[in-house]
C-alpha cells in the first residue's frame, strides 16, 4: 500500500507574508481554500474553509479557523506551528516545502520585499536569454523566438503547436505598453512566466519548480518526492 502523502502547494498573496493555497481532498471534486494571514509581523493565523459540499460535509460545510478561542481572539502564531494545526485536520496531507510566487518578480519588487526571494516558480517555460527565445521547460522545444524587442516568431518548432494559442494569446498582452515598462529583459521575462501559467494548466503537463524565470545556465536535475521534477540553475 503506498504511504505517499498528498501535497498542499502555498502561494503567496500578492507580495505580502500571507500565503494561501486551493487543493480538493474532497471525493467529489470541491475545492478546500486555506490562507495562513500574516498578523502584522506577530506570526499567522490560519483560516481553512470546507468545500460547499453536502455529501462530505452536511450542515457543516463553512470555515474551520484558529482566529477565536473560547477566551477570547487567538494570538497569532509561528507559521509552522499553524500548519501543524491546519494538518492534523487533513490526515495523508503535507506541505511543500516552498511557496510559488504570486507574479513574476521585477527587481524592483525584490529590492522593496527581499524575502519574495525564497519564493520558487512552478511553470511550464523559461526565457534564455543567449538564444533569445522562450522554451518549453519540459521539452526545450522553441515556444517564442525573438528578433527584435518586441517581434518574435512562434511558429519555429512544431511540436509546439499544441500551445501555439496560448503563446499567441500570451504574446498580444505582451505587446501592450504598460508591460514594457520595466525594459526589454524584464517584459520578456514576464512573457515567459504568463505562456508557463497558461501552459501549465493544459492536461499533461509537467510544470518545473524554479528558482529563476530566466535560464542562465545548464540545468541541474534532481528528483522531487512532490511529483514534480525540480529545477536548480547553476
């Protein structure tokens, strides 16, 4: 009998020290939500809400939370210490080990908020900027090859034709002024990170955990126990 645990992905919410995640324990297809707010620097409270489903839950489905006590408002606690307590409601469940950001992160968004640093990208595409061209993570197949700041084909390689809709759906947003403002690398690199959110939610596939958008090296590869295939740049 495998002993293998289900796994809580957390995400941050926007930039800030409050993380969240959606994962569906329940048989029949609902979402459970569970945030962990962060109290003003003081520690977490955690907040996880049931799914609306009547077959699990009955008249109970709503909220289970630690924000009040029978002796008044609880304090806020040390994040592990809440995610040992969100866990001993959820048996045959742990937590990754990393939080996925929020948005792909400027260097001036690490600068104001140096801590979003920790946080690791799960996507489907990196940008390469030696070969100037967005990849598919799992395959290195050509998505986006650039041949300007701005112009680009994305019909160089076939294969990747099943994703060419999102490429080109992600690319005209692309194109917009207000995401080149931060200059050619960075708008490129956000390319990037929204054609690997649009793919990534396409049946089959096999999303990376990063801790860069830009490929700048070879990859080091390393079995994760979290199905998924982790990704280190040297």
């Amino acid at each position: 009998m495998s002993t293998q645990k289900n796994i809580i992905q957390l995400q941050r919410q926007g930039v800030s020290n409050t993380l969240r995640a959606h994962f569906c324990p329940c048989p029949h297809g609902h979402d459970w939500y569970l945030e962990l707010h962060d109290y003003q620097g003081r520690g977490f409270i955690g907040e996880l809400n049931t799914p609306n489903c009547y077959e699990c839950f009955g008249q109970h489905r709503g909220q289970i939370d630690w924000s009040t006590s029978p002796h008044g408002p609880a304090e806020p606690k040390p994040l592990e210490t809440v995610k040992a307590a969100v866990l001993k409601h959820l048996p045959g469940y742990e937590f990754a080990p990393f939080v996925e950001a929020y948005m792909c992160y400027s260097d001036a968004d690490l600068r104001i908020w140096p801590f979003l640093a920790d946080d690791v990208y799960i996507t489907c595409a990196t940008y390469e900027p030696g070969s100037d061209t967005i990849r598919h993570q799992p395959t290195n197949e050509c998505l986006v090859a650039f041949d300007g700041p701005t112009t680009a084909r994305l019909d160089i390689d076939a294969a990747t034709l099943p994703y060419r809709a999102k490429v080109e759906e992600a690319y005209l947003e692309f194109l917009k002024p207000f995401n080149q403002r931060d200059g050619e690398r960075a708008a490129k690199t956000w390319l990037a990170w929204l054609i690997g959110e649009y793919i990534k939610a396409l049946p089959g596939q096999s999303p990376a955990v990063l801790k860069s958008m830009v490929r700048v090296g070879p990859d080091v590869i390393f079995a994760s126990k979290y199905n998924r295939v982790a990704v280190a740049h040297a």
